[in-house]
C-alpha cells in the first residue's frame, strides 16, 4: 500500500482539535527512536517479540495479573 505525505497531513487537518493530544502521542511512538522492533521491515514478528509474547502469555496463564485498563489511561493522561 502506497501512501504520500499529503495524503497523511489531510488526515490529520481532519482530527477532531479534541483528540489531537492523544494523536501527537501516537505520532510521537511512531517515530520514537526505540532499539527494538517487534517486527521486521516485511511486518513479520521478531524472535525477539515471539519471546516477549510467549513469556507474557505464560504469564498470565499462570494466574498473573494484568493492570486495569484505567491504570493505563491514567498513566499516559488519557482520562
């Protein structure tokens, strides 16, 4: 799927001047200068997030909790 710039930038004159905090959040993640992907240029998992994803499963499957969604909310000031 090819996408342009323009294309881009007319969306985003379309967000709600409510929602653009938690659009400049999301665009800030997007180009973040993180040293790990969970997937590779061709959108297939990582080993490394194939781990992370197993190691969370087992987690859980062993009576772990998670945290409450409000908690999260709460934590990236999106309540």
């Amino acid at each position: 799927m090819s996408v342009d710039r323009s294309e881009l930038h007319s969306l985003v004159d379309k967000i709600p001047e409510a929602d653009l905090p938690v659009t400049r959040k999301l665009l800030q993640a997007l180009v973040a200068d993180w040293d790990v992907a969970p997937a590779d240029s061709e959108g297939q998992l990582t080993d490394q997030a194939r781990r992370d994803i197993e190691v969370a499963e087992a987690y859980f499957d062993n009576g772990g909790e998670g945290i409450p969604h409000k908690e999260i909310l709460k934590e990236f000031d999106l309540t």
